[in-house]
C-alpha cells in the first residue's frame, strides 16, 4: 500500500462531513441534526481508515454501510485495535460504539452516511 497516500483520521472526519454536507440539501434532509451528521462522519472516515489498512475502497465501507453489518463493523473494530496506532484506536472506539447503538439511531447515521460514498 501505498502510505503517501494513506489519510489520518481527521482527514478523513474532515472529508466525510464536508462529503455528507454537500448532499444533505440535495436529499432532503435538511432536518438532520448536526448529531447524526458529525456520527455520520466519524463511522465513515472510521470505516475508510480501515478500508485503507487493507487496500479496500469505499466501495465496501458503501456495501458494510447500506448492509448496516453489525458482524463486519466489529471485524473492522477488532482489526483498526490490533494495528495499536492512536488514530486506529480511535476509529476502532467509534466503530464499536455505533455497533451499540439502538437499531433507529444507527440507520438514520448510515442513512446519513451513505451520501458520502
């Protein structure tokens, strides 16, 4: 893999809002809270530090998303901890959460989510 090309987790964060937010008017919701969005973002760019580490696109964060995979997002989980650096650490925590959250609030973050994939 390329690491030149590898972005760091806030990268990523900043990359995925920016991408949610340039879609949400175009989809209607406008009446999506801030909340969901900054959630939105953060599984995506977790999801995209992961897809990275293993040479993915963002085409599988996409299929994991839509799927809303409870068994893939704790893989992606498990496997961002054993690479034991900060920012995968973080995106490891951020995964885990979501996979804890009520099945309503996840699919309305991936939902939110998938326009940025």
């Amino acid at each position: 893999m390329d690491t030149a090309a590898v972005e760091n987790l806030n990268q990523l964060v900043v990359r995925s809002t920016r991408e949610i937010e340039a879609h949400t008017s175009e989809l209607g919701l406008l009446e999506t809270k801030r909340y969901f969005i900054d959630q939105a973002a953060q599984l995506v760019a977790a999801l995209r530090l992961w897809a990275q580490s293993h040479d993915r696109s963002d085409q599988v964060v996409r299929e994991i998303i839509e799927a809303v995979d409870i068994p893939a997002l704790r893989v992606a989980a498990h496997e961002l901890r054993e690479m034991g650096t900060p920012d995968a650490k973080t995106a490891s925590w951020t995964i885990a959460l979501n996979t804890n959250r009520t099945a309503h609030d996840l699919l309305i973050i991936a939902t939110t989510a998938l326009p940025a994939l």
